[in-house]
C-alpha cells in the first residue's frame, strides 16, 4: 500500500455468485490529483466505486482511502468524502437552499469548514433557484444539486459517477470549471464516466477497465503514444507527397519550417487519439481468450 496516496487499491475482488466482476484490481491516486476511470457498460466501474466510497463489502484484496479502510469510514471518514452518484432519490418538497443547508450543517458539528449554501448555490449555476422546491427542478437542474450535494463539505476527495448526465454544453462547461477549481485547492477527484473528451480535459491520468480488468493507466497522451501509436504528418515538398510518423508532432513540424520554409505545402497532422487507444483496447480485450469467456 502506498501510505502518500488519496486512494491505494491492491489485488481488489468482487464476486456475485460464480461470477466475478474484479479480477485483482490495482489502483493509486496520489494527493490533489484528478484521475477518471473509462470503460465499458459491465466493466465493474460502479462496483469498484462503491466499494471504495464504503457502500459495497469487497471479496478479496487490500484498499486505503484517506488513509482508512473505507469497509470501517466513521463519521469523521466520511466527512472528508465527497459523493455524486448517478441518481439519488432527494428531498422534492425542500427547497434548494435550505437542502444545501441542512447538509452543510452536518459537515460543521463534524469541525469541517463547509460551503456557505447561497454561494454554493451560485457555483453550481443554482443561484436563481435557491429558493425553488427541488421536485420542480428539470433534470439537468437536479444533476447541478447533486454535484453541489457531493461537494458541500469540501471534501478532501471526490468520486464522481457520471457527473454532467443531462447537462446542456453551458452547464457541463461550467461544471468542468469548478471541478478545474477544485482540483487547483487540492481536492483529488475520482471520476468515472463514458465521454472520452471529458476524460481528456479533466483527468490527470486516465485508467481503462474492461470485464473488471485494468486495460491501461497513464496520461491520455500516454496512452495514445503506446496503444494507438505515434502522430502521423503529411506534407508536400516541391510536389511529392511525404508521410512522417513522430512521438512529438509540434516539435517535428518546426523543425521541417525551419529546414524547408515556404516549400512546405499541405501540412496535415493526425495525432494519437484518447478515442483511438480506448477503442483498440477493448476490441483487443473482447477478443483475447478471457474476453471471449464472458
């Protein structure tokens, strides 16, 4: 286990039945860090969310959060936690600040430091609506009070399951920003969702799960470098057609200006994408001789 990290996962299980979902599962994300979890419907990213938030009881391994076995979080634990899960059955007859409120004040007889409701409120792109009855809310509205439900107690820590389901451009845009402030006071995010661009503008490191198995963990460049492969440039040099592949693209593409300034025609760059990588990583997993078991 790894004593400096937010979260250490070592050889984690999780078996229903005959069927198991984990097959020994690694995972470390270091302090202020942000790090979202791609996969698959099936790959067993919501049970190994929940297992370490300290809502599920694994079957086999070693996990650290915060410090603590999240299996045996008390209250103080938890407190340090934040939570937003894909749906939560909320309170409709309250009203957004006083719901806000009534959380915060959980957070301050536990000594911690929380959110004022009306700011709050206004972060979350609520502050008109602070004093509106939550059942009155349209969907993406209710997934705003969700995010701000999960960090009203400024969490040292932060999972995130699906957080911008339902929300339109502006409000995923603003969504990603505060997640950009918290991470910049320190706060260490562990997101989970499907939208590979979200990954890549969020996430410090991304890890790939496929049939509860860990595909890949690195930065998305990373990662494109070593599954999807290098940047490919195409250019024309006095009329004939010339392909070059590179692991940095910008510093190739500046050394050919320098060299051949304006004989340089048709410059194009393709570079390694996270989709390509995500994409060639699960074909590969679905067709190797555990994939082809499930």
């Amino acid at each position: 286990m790894s004593p400096g990290a937010a979260v250490t996962v070592a050889g984690l299980r999780m078996r229903y039945g005959a069927t198991d979902v984990l097959h020994g599962v690694d995972l470390r994300v270091g302090h202020g860090e942000t790090v979202a979890l791609l996969g698959p419907n099936g790959a067993g990213k919501t049970t190994a969310i929940e297992i370490l938030e300290g809502f599920r009881a694994r079957s086999a391994g070693e996990v650290a959060v915060l410090g603590a076995d999240p299996a045996h979080g008390d209250e103080h634990w938890r407190a340090r936690v934040g939570v937003v899960l894909q749906s939560w059955r909320d309170h409709g007859r309250w009203r957004v600040r006083e719901l806000l409120a009534h959380l915060a004040s959980y957070y301050t007889g536990l000594g911690r430091r929380p959110w004022d409701a009306g700011e709050l409120a206004d972060a979350v792109g609520l502050g008109g609506r602070a004093e509106q009855r939550i059942r009155t809310l349209s969907g993406g509205q209710r997934r705003r009070l969700d995010l701000a439900a999960g960090i009203v107690g400024r969490p040292d820590l932060l999972f995130l399951d699906e957080p911008t389901t339902g929300f339109d451009p502006q409000a995923r845009r603003a969504c990603h920003g505060l997640l950009r402030d918290l991470r910049a006071a320190g706060t260490t995010v562990l997101v989970t969702t499907h939208d590979l661009h979200e990954a890549e503008r969020l996430a410090d490191r991304i890890v790939i799960l496929d049939a509860g198995r860990v595909l890949a963990d690195g930065t998305p460049a990373e990662l494109a470098r070593r599954i999807a492969g290098a940047d490919r440039v195409r250019w024309r040099h006095r009329g004939r057609p010339r392909v070059h592949a590179t692991d940095d693209a910008t510093a190739f593409v500046r050394g050919l200006f320098a060299a051949h300034g304006a004989e340089i025609a048709d410059l194009e760059v393709r570079r390694a994408s996270l989709e390509q990588t995500y994409l060639a990583l699960v074909r590969a997993a679905e067709t190797s001789p555990e994939g082809a078991g499930r």
